[in-house]
C-alpha cells in the first residue's frame, strides 16, 4: 500500500510533501478489521495442521503420477524402503 501511494504521488504537486508510513498508520488504525486478522496462526500452528493425516494422503493423491513417473514411488504393494 505504502508503495502504491508513492507511485500515485510521484510526478504530482503532492509528491514530498505527504508521508506515505502516516497514509498507512492511519489506514491501519481507520481499519482494523481489515489489516489485523482476527485469528492469527503462529507457524507451528500452521504446520501441525498441514501435517495431518488426511492432508498427507490428499497431497500424496494428487501429486501420485508425478511421484511414480520420476520414481519416487512405484505403484505396487511392496516395502516401503530397500536398502
């Protein structure tokens, strides 16, 4: 937002003359709902929902023909893992 004031400014007679971090303070606190989310996530948060078991399986579902066509995976019942 900061930016594009700056560039709705820039060659008019407001240009230097306004401060765009007062347009933003004052956009933040006219708006709060808007630029304050109500239930904010912390990043462990965000990943313990991504790691859910039906997300994993969702995501191994639709990525399935890549995985087998570079051999990640091979699509038979099997082990899991030779060494």
């Amino acid at each position: 937002m900061i930016s594009l004031a700056k560039g709705l400014m820039e060659g008019t007679d407001w240009e230097g003359k306004f401060l765009t971090s007062y347009e933003w303070m004052k956009a933040c606190t006219q708006n709060p709902d808007l630029f304050t989310p109500c239930q904010a996530k912390s990043h462990e948060d965000h990943c313990a929902e991504w790691l859910s078991a039906q997300n994993i399986n969702d995501w191994f579902d639709n990525h399935k023909d890549y995985l087998i066509q570079h051999e990640f995976v091979i699509d038979k019942p099997g082990l899991i893992c030779e060494c």
